[in-house]
C-alpha cells in the first residue's frame, strides 16, 4: 500500500511550534531535534497505517474517523483524520491536556 500524504492543519504546526519552543528553552537543542525526529516517524506511520491509530476520542469528541497516535518517548498525540487522498492532521497534542477542550477550538483547513 502507498503512503498517503501527512497535511498538518494550521493549528497542528501552531502545537509542534509550541512544543519546540519548549522544549529547546527546557531541555536544550538535542530533545528538541529527537522531537522532531519522533513527529516525523509518527507522520510516517500514519501515511501508510492510518488505522492503527486509537478511536478513542472519536467516540467521546463525536467527530467520526478521528483517530490518536502517540509519539515515541515524548507525551504528545497526534489527532488526525483519515481522507480517500491523504491524512488531515488537526492537532498535536500533550497527552496531559484536557484533550476534549483543546479539540473544540476551532481552525481553519
């Protein structure tokens, strides 16, 4: 199977930037870079397994075909929807927050 597309939504790159910043002023340049490194596998996995992603939020949140990955030793979840042309990737997430709140802000496509 061909990987589909990962499109990040506006508020997606608005969360990466976010923890980025966080954590090259926490915890330096090194876990910032393995950061992006683990997003990137996350993204990769979701390209070409969408549906191994948790529902869990679909049911709760009420949006169908929403599904969760979390990232490789970093607590954040990446929120995303799967499209017949590629993965729509609403939001990422630290997996501390109060998930259905955050999800309810809106954004634009």
């Amino acid at each position: 199977m061909k990987a589909k597309p990962v499109i990040p939504r506006g508020q997606a790159h608005r969360d990466v930037e976010e923890a980025i910043a966080h954590y090259l002023s926490e915890a330096g340049e090194s876990v910032a870079l393995d950061f992006i490194s683990a997003l990137e596998k996350a993204y990769g996995h979701i390209g070409r397994h969408p549906t191994t992603g948790s529902p869990r939020y679909a049911l709760e949140l009420a949006i169908p075909g929403l599904r969760a990955w979390a990232l490789t030793r970093y607590p954040h979840l990446v929120f995303y929807v799967e499209h017949p042309s590629h993965i729509d990737v609403w939001r990422v997430l630290h997996a501390r927050r109060d998930i259905p709140a955050w999800m309810q802000e809106p954004d634009e496509v």
